[in-house]
C-alpha cells in the first residue's frame, strides 16, 4: 500500500480535498486502485449534527455515514463507494481509544496521547486504506489521506505527529506528503514568506514535503518557483503552480502537465509494467480520455442554461456543494455551461420583519426569469414559506423544477394547499400543532438524539407499474422499476393523506401522483406532476451519487428540460443509463431475506 498525505498551511480552505481528489483521479488513470481517508480535527463525532452554515453541507454516504463535504469530491472523482470509517475525527479518535481504556485493553497502562491515541490514529489509516471501494472487491493499491485545517493548529497536533511515526511504520518508498500553501499577491508580486514559515513549520513537526502545490491566482512565476525551490530545499521540479482556473476540472491536467504522475512513479516505486494488469492500464487510459474530453468539451460550449436555486443557507455557498455539482454535471452532458443564481428563499416572502426591498425585488427578478428551479433540502421554518411561492410558480407557470427532501415535501403542501383546497396543510416540522399535519415526524426516529438518528444512507424506491408510459423521471432512471438513492430526513409524507391528495388534485390541469415509494408502499419518495414539462420532487438526495461522467438523473432531467433538450436526454438515459452504487449493496429486504431462508435451508 502507498500513501500520499496531503497537508495545508497558511490559512484554511485553499483547495486540499480538490488537489487530494485529483492526485487520485491521476493514479486511477494509471490503472491503480485509489482510496481516499479524510481527517478533521474538530472534536464532534461526525458533521451530522453541524449547521451547513457552520462547515458547509453534510456528505452522505451509502452506509448512512454523515461526512465531511470532500469526501462528496473523492466519490466523485474517483468513482468510488467510501464509507463512515473514511472520515476520522478528534472525536471518534478519542471515543474509540477511552472504548479500550474503559474495557481494560492497556492492561493498565496509563493512556496517554502518545502513543495510545497516536497508534490508533495509524491503526485507523491502516485498516481503513485496505478496505475494497468499488465493484472489484479488491484492495486498493494507493491511499490519498487528506489532512483537515492547518499545520500547526493546536488540534491538528496528534495527527501530525500519528503522521510523523507512520511515515517510519510504512516506510519511506510508501509515504509520500503533498503540502497545500497559498502564495499571496501583494502590490503586484507574489510572496512566497507564508509558505516559506508553514514548510519551516512542517519540517520542526518531522514531515517533509514531497511536493509543494502552491496556490495562487495566476500562474506561478518562474522566479517564485526557484525561490520556492531554495528556501523550502525542494527541487524545482518539486514545486507544483496551481493558479485559478475557470473549473476544478481542470486541477488533474494542471497536476500531469508539471510531471505529477512521472514524480510518483519514480518517488513512490511503481512498476506499472508489471504490477498493473493490463485491463486496468486500458480501464485508465479510457478514464484519461474521457476525462479530457469533458474539461475541453466544457471550454467550447457557448450557449448557457440558467437555474435558480431558491435554498436556506445560501450565505455559504458551499452548504449545496453537491447540488451545484450535480447542476454542473448535468450542464456537461447538455453540452451547456450553467448559469446558477442563487435566491436565499426568505427574501421572496413580502411582510416580514426583515424585508429588504431590494432583495425582495431582486429574488422575484430572478425566479420570473429562470429557466428552471430547484429548492433543495433544509430544516427549520425560516424561508419555508419563500420556498413554497417559488414552488408554485414553477407549477404554474410550467418552468421545470426539482424539489430535493424539504423541497419535495414542500411542493406536496404547495399542492395540497392551492390545487386540493387544504388551506391549513403543513408541516409537522415548521408547525407542530397544525391542524392538516401533510408531512410528519417518522415513527422510529428519536425525538431525544439529534446525531445519527436521522433515515439515512442508501435506499431503494419502487416506481408504481402505470407511471412508466408517462413518467419523465422514470425514463431518466433508464426505465427501472427499482432506483437507490441515498437519503437524510426525519419527517416524510402523511401517508394516511397521501392518497387523498392525489385523488383530490386529479381533475387538475397537471394532476400530483406519488409514483415512487419504499418496499413496503408505505412511504412518499417520488412525486411528479404529470402534463407538465418537468415537476419532480424526491424524498432522497439524488445529488450525492452524481458523477462527472455520470451525472445524477433529477438534475439531468431538471437541466435538460430548461436548456429544452429533455426528449433526447430522455431517449439516451434509457439506453445508456448505468447506477453509480455497487452491485452489492442495491439488494431490497425481500431479496435478502429469500437469500438468508435459501442458506438456512441448505
């Protein structure tokens, strides 16, 4: 196993997770297997029960484990299927080391944070590293570990020094370390002194960089490299310029166009010729085409396609990075450059005590002129009301839209309310004692524990046998009766009125059915408004699994229906369309229950 740490100094939030994943996406290109561990050294369990305006939105993967946000970036540009134990924290460090205290596995020892914690931080990576990520089942050959924050931060400290000792554990032709820094730009001139002081920092900690990628707005100067190059004693060769450029989907051909991938080989010992299936080299070879086709078909497309995302926590746009993602990977095989204005929703709703006219104005500007809308998910009454008049437009005036886990449960209010005549219909969530409950708390979830009690992970949705002749979101999920998306949500749709409201609102122009639910048929996930150009709302969070090269279907639908290009888009899912979770784990209960009673019998 070889091992690529990528660190940071100076400040924080200078581009590691993208330079991490596209280091990965460079190695896959050579046939290797690439995994990725995130580290962050806050102290909670996990970002579960922290606000997207605080550490930007909450990763969710397959196995309901609530992440960091650049693990959103290792799935997607590695194609991989990461799980919970690929994002360390302080807090499960800690939790799982006073675990073994409290068991007596010291054998009394006193527990101290060397090397106790720091011997289970490099267990952790271990055991993690080896850990299959895709369909193959096997291990993989490269490991890139991300290090959160900034070198020299008080609470980055025990992972350093894990770091320092396991670069010793693994070996010096196994461990590799990438430093992030940022080169600011004073009066004209590029200043190398912050990263002169962090590399200086780094190396009293007993890490050495590999490779310095330097973060700068403009390409690096030549004269700045060989500074760069003296006083941090790396080569030349070592100092890899890593400017601005007009997509982050541009880093990995940045990276090979300075000899990333030629320093690795020599640094780290691959001998691709003879440990590299020839099958994987042809699988990479494919992955770099395709790969360098979709950065430069983006630089040629001219005509755009313009969304509105009406949200709750657009202050930190970083809050829907996997949204914007999804928008922008659908926008790439529409062949379209997306143009998304964002419109924070409480600003649609007039008379309240904090409106701002100009805002107020300039949010319905850009909702009047959209071309298609998504409200995606939230929690808490703020804006929910703003959501709703953006929901209603949309249903309308026939704009396309996409509603996502809050968004969906909201456009079912919106139609209960103005095409139903349930005047009082809401949410238990935004108002408890509402007399017409449409959405309401789930039955098993805690009413005590705010952290991991959520539904969550991936699960299935069945599509109803007659919404397939008609059904847009159907056809874009290729004609499949059975779809996995992953999920994240306490409350859902009334079942006891679902029915009720479809029947209600069925003499309408564009009638409401719920035409996907859970195996057991008792749960709202899927609803689309038929007869109108593209209405769908999905209890799941379908941009999670979207890929580059395989964008997420609702926003493929939602984007190709603005741009007016569904038909085709339509016509191409259902021949191409391919899920992007693991064979392994799309198995429904029935199935593994027959499989379970078929072992016990034999």
């Amino acid at each position: 196993m070889k091992y690529i740490v990528v660190s940071g100094g100076v400040i924080s939030g200078i581009g590691k997770g993208v330079i991490a994943s596209s280091t990965g996406l460079l190695l896959r290109t050579l046939g290797l297997r690439v995994t990725s561990i995130k580290i962050d050294p806050y102290m909670n369990i996990d970002a579960g029960t922290m606000a997207p305006t605080e550490h930007g939105e909450v990763f969710v993967l397959n196995d309901g484990g609530e992440v960091d946000l650049d693990l959103g970036n290792y799935e997607r540009y590695l194609n991989v299927t990461l799980t919970r134990d690929n994002n360390i924290t302080t807090g499960k460090i800690y939790r799982e080391v006073i675990e073994k205290e409290r068991r007596g596995d010291y054998l009394g020892k006193t527990v101290q944070i060397v090397p106790h914690l720091t011997d289970a931080i490099q267990d952790w990576i271990e055991r993690v590293a080896a850990l299959p990520v895709d369909e193959s089942g096997e291990s993989p050959d490269v490991c890139i570990v991300e290090l959160g924050g900034t070198v020299g931060d008080i609470e980055s400290a025990p992972f350093v020094e894990a770091l320092r000792q396991f670069q010793f554990r693994v070996g010096h032709e196994n461990f590799a370390l990438i430093h992030v820094s940022l080169i600011p730009v004073i009066g004209g001139e590029q200043k190398t002194k912050p990263t002169q002081a962090a590399i200086r920092d780094l190396r009293g900690l007993g890490l050495v960089p590999d490779l310095i990628a330097a973060r700068c707005a403009a390409p690096l100067e030549r004269h700045v490299i060989n500074k760069l190059s003296l006083f941090c004693q790396v080569g030349p060769d070592q100092v890899l310029g890593v400017h601005d450029v007009s997509s982050t989907y541009h880093v990995p051909l940045l990276l090979e166009a300075q000899g990333m991938i030629r320093f690795f080989e020599q640094r780290l010992h691959l001998d691709l010729q003879h440990d590299v299936p020839k099958a994987r080299v042809a699988d990479g070879m494919e992955l770099r085409r395709r790969w360098k086709v979709l950065t430069l078909n983006q630089e040629r497309v001219f005509e755009t396609v313009e969304i509105v995302l009406v949200g709750k926590y657009t202050a930190l746009q970083d809050s829907y990075m996997s949204v914007v993602k999804a928008l922008e990977h659908a926008s790439m095989q529409c062949q379209r450059k997306l143009v998304l204005k964002w419109v924070e929703a409480s600003d649609l709703e007039s008379h309240t005590e904090h409106e701002d006219p100009v805002r107020y104005h300039q949010a319905w500007q850009h909702l009047c002129s959209s071309r298609g809308i998504i409200v995606p998910g939230g929690f808490g009454q703020r804006g929910t009301e703003g959501m709703i008049l953006a929901v209603r437009w949309a249903r309308e005036k026939k704009i396309p839209f996409l509603g996502i886990c809050l968004g969906f449960q909201l456009a079912v209010i919106e139609f209960a309310r103005h095409v139903c005549g349930r005047e009082k219909a809401a949410s238990a969530e935004l108002h408890p004692e509402c007399q017409d409950p449409v959405i309401v708390y789930m039955p098993e979830i805690s009413r005590t524990h705010m952290g991991g009690t959520m539904r969550l992970g991936l699960r299935p949705t069945l599509f109803s046998d007659d919404s397939a002749p008609w059904s847009k979101i159907r056809q874009l999920y290729g004609g499949q009766s059975t779809i996995w998306e992953r999920h994240r949500h306490r409350y859902e749709v009334n079942p006891d009125v679902a029915g009720v409201i479809e029947s209600e609102g069925s003499s309408s122009e564009t009638p409401l059915y719920f035409i996907g639910k859970n195996e057991q048929g008792n749960r709202m996930q899927v609803a689309e408004l038929r007869n109108h150009p593209f209405f769908v709302g999905m209890q799941a969070h379908p941009e999670l699994a979207s890929r580059p090269l395989n964008p997420s279907p609702p926003f493929l639908g939602l984007v190709a229906a603005a741009a007016g290009v569904l038909p085709g888009q339509l016509q191409y899912q259902l021949q191409t369309f391919k899920p992007p979770h693991p064979q392994s784990a799309m198995v429904l209960e029935s199935q593994a229950t027959e499989s379970i009673d078929t072992k016990a019998a034999a």
